[in-house]
C-alpha cells in the first residue's frame, strides 16, 4: 500500500512499508526562485541562490524554516554547506569575494586573492576552496588565510577546483598537465596528480567532486568527438565510464555520496533535453524522475528533472534543477531509498525518449522503425510471418492512449 501525503504545496511523498521516497520544489510558494547549489552531509540543509526582487541573493533552506536569505542587501551565491550546515561559504557577485558565514555573521575570506569563486568546504567548515583568477586554485583555513595551490608543492597554475573531502585533505578539479588538459587529485603530500583518461583520444577531465575520505571522484571525461561521458575514479580501478540514459548523448557527474558509492548527475538527451540521474554500481545510470515516480510519488506531470547538483553523505537525498510545467526554472529536493531500485518500468509509446509526454513524433518514431523492420516495431511481441503487421499499429495507438506514468 502506498499512502500519498502533501510535503508543502509543491511536493509529494510516497509512504512504502520500507522506504520514502518524496520531491519537493524549493521556495515557489513564498515568492523565491531557487537554485540549489549545494546540500548538507546530513541533507537538512540546502544551499543556493535566491531570486525574489531584482539581484541575486545567498540563500539556506530547511524544512523548518523554508528559504532564509544571507545576504539580504547584496547579490551573492552560496555554493557549499557543512555537515549540519551550520557553516556555509560562497561569494558576493559584485566583486567577486569569497564569504564564510556562521551564525555570527558573514566574513570575508578574500584576502589578497583579487577574486575568489568558492566552490567547496570540509565537512567542519574549517577549509575552504575555491578558483581565484587569474591565480587558480586556492585553499582558506582561519589560520593561513587564501593560499594558491600553485604556491604549494606539487602545484599548477592552469588549474581550477571541482570540490573538497568531508576532512579538507583532498581538493580535486582540472589542471593543464603536461599531458594534456586532466582532472586532478591534490593532497599536501602528493600535490596535483594526473587522473588520466577514458579513453587514449579523450582532450579534457575535470573532477567535480569527491567522496568523505577522498578515496572515490567524479566528474566527466571528453572525447575527442565533443561527447562527455561522467566518470568515476578510485586509485584501484582508475577512471571508469558510467555510461549514458537511454537516448542520452553526453553527461556530467556533479556529486557523490560519502562513501562513493552512489552518483548523481545529468545527461544530455535527444531534442535538446537535459535528464537529471542517480547512478551505482547494482542499478547503473537511472533518471531520477523515473525512479520518484516507479517509487509512488505523483505531481511530477509537465516536470522536467534537469539537473541533480548535490547529495546526501547517505546517498538518499537529493538536490538539483528543473523546469516546471510553465518552462520556469525551479530548485528541488527528492528522497530516494538507499537501497537498491529496480528500473522503472518503461512507456513503450515514448518511441522518441523525449521528455514524459507523448507527441505526434512518437507517432512518426514508431513509422520510421516499422519502414526500418526494427524490433522495436514489434509491438504485440508476436512472432509469426511476416513478424511485423497492421496489428501493431493498433498495439501501439492502444499503448500510446495508455499514456505513461506521470
């Protein structure tokens, strides 16, 4: 049995006797628009940028108190939150200035950096890391202030950062290695080394994130034909290919879970669309819309997951951007279970995998592959001779009338 309850006026839950899965839409009902930048380890709190007026505001949202702004008379982004959340850091738009804020306050952590896009803290919010042009990388504490990895051992000055380890001893992102344009591991002992490629023509790797204990990055691998493919690295199994969604073309892994073992993310997908995703290694690459509503959420109808930005040091919640029924952009936060899902069950009728509604082109789709003789045509799984005939066509206007799961 599944119970469906209102999470607020823009979300759903589904209630299973094992797990809960929910979506949420961040901050429509009290006159923001979010973009959710980053999440905290404990997935209470979730960090971004706020638009209610006319500029740009940092913003932190709980489900307690909804969305708060930091920075109500300046235009800034938080980008990143400790694990309670009770730290976060970002930068104000107008002079491009890193911030550290506590329940005491903002402060700047500029320095002598002339600008400074944070992108990542530690999990106790005592470091910070960020991109400074043009001096690239850096890292802060309270003690040494902005320091510029290119100043450190084992440092490169064409760099930038993807993110940090919960501990702050590993920072990962892109460097211009002599080999080429790589993403890179940095520890203090190590300094920036090389992850290589997924393939011997691939031109650029950047990592975007990393796990708790720096063991397990992610990020996205380009091939020479233009095609990103999201990756995953370990020391043991060095960059592996994740793969794409069906339909998909190219994608980018933005965040993993503390152990590395779940992965999130987009892909690019046919006409010109963006699919949000959650990947591991039992279930493979999945979109996360499809598996909130295989797990009983409703209300997604017109809904399109774009983007998953951030996760839970659990694997379980997620944030990320989409597209309402209107074309409006959105910030949101979904509940999947940690445990392993199934795929979703697929809509046949979507013949074209574009978006969740059907259209005439599933129509001219499924024409094309009946010329073709593909057997996706085969629509009635018969299997006489000829194997394809008129009653598939009436199979697939009954499965498209059927419509799919919404």
């Amino acid at each position: 049995m599944i119970r469906l309850t209102m999470v607020g006026l823009m979300g759903f839950s589904a209630t299973h006797a094992l797990a809960q899965a929910s979506f949420q839409v961040l901050g429509t009902t009290s006159g923001w628009r979010i973009s959710a930048n980053g999440i905290s380890a404990d997935g209470t709190v979730v960090v971004g940028t706020g638009v209610r007026t006319q500029f740009n505001e940092a913003i932190r949202w709980t489900a307690a108190t909804g969305v708060v702004s930091l920075t109500p008379t300046a235009a800034a982004d938080a980008q990143a939150a400790s694990t309670d959340g009770s730290v976060i850091t970002g930068y104000f738009e107008v002079n491009n200035h890193g911030f550290r804020w506590d329940s005491a306050g903002i402060v700047d952590i500029n320095g002598p950096l002339v600008l400074s896009i944070v992108r990542g803290i530690s999990g106790d919010g005592s470091v910070i890391v960020g991109d400074s042009g043009p001096g690239g990388p850096f890292r802060w504490t309270q003690a040494t202030g902005a320091i510029l990895l290119r100043d450190l051992p084992g440092g490169i000055t064409d760099s930038d950062v993807g993110g940090i380890s919960a501990d702050g001893q590993v920072i990962v992102g892109h460097a211009v290695f002599a080999t080429g344009d790589e993403a890179f591991r940095w520890t203090a002992q190590t300094g920036m080394v090389a992850l290589g490629h997924l393939t011997p023509t691939s031109t650029f790797a950047r990592a975007r994130a990393v796990s708790a204990d720096g063991s397990v990055i992610v990020g996205f691998d380009e091939r020479a034909n233009g095609v990103w493919e999201p990756f995953r690295w370990t020391q043991v199994t060095g960059m592996v290919g994740l793969g794409f969604l069906s339909s998909g073309t190219s994608g980018i892994a933005t965040a993993v879970s503390a152990d590395g073992s779940v992965v999130v993310g987009y892909n690019n997908v046919a006409c010109n669309e963006r699919h949000a995703f959650r990947w591991t290694a039992a279930s493979g690459m999945q979109r996360i819309r499809d598996l909130l509503v295989a797990q009983g959420v409703h209300g997604l109808n017109g809904w399109q997951l774009n983007e998953a930005t951030g996760i839970s040091a659990d694997g379980t919640v997620i944030i990320g951007a989409a597209y309402n029924p209107l074309g409006q952009g959105e910030g949101w936060i979904a509940t999947l279970p940690a445990t392993t899902l199934p795929a979703p069950p697929a809509c046949y009728a979507n013949c074209d995998q574009c978006g969740w509604s059907l259209t005439a082109n599933d129509f001219q789709c499924f024409l094309n592959k009946y010329a073709a003789h593909d057997p996706y045509a085969n629509c009635d799984g018969s299997t006489g001779t000829p194997l394809l005939t008129a009653n598939d066509f009436q199979c697939f206007l009954n499965k498209f009338a059927e419509g799919c799961p919404q």
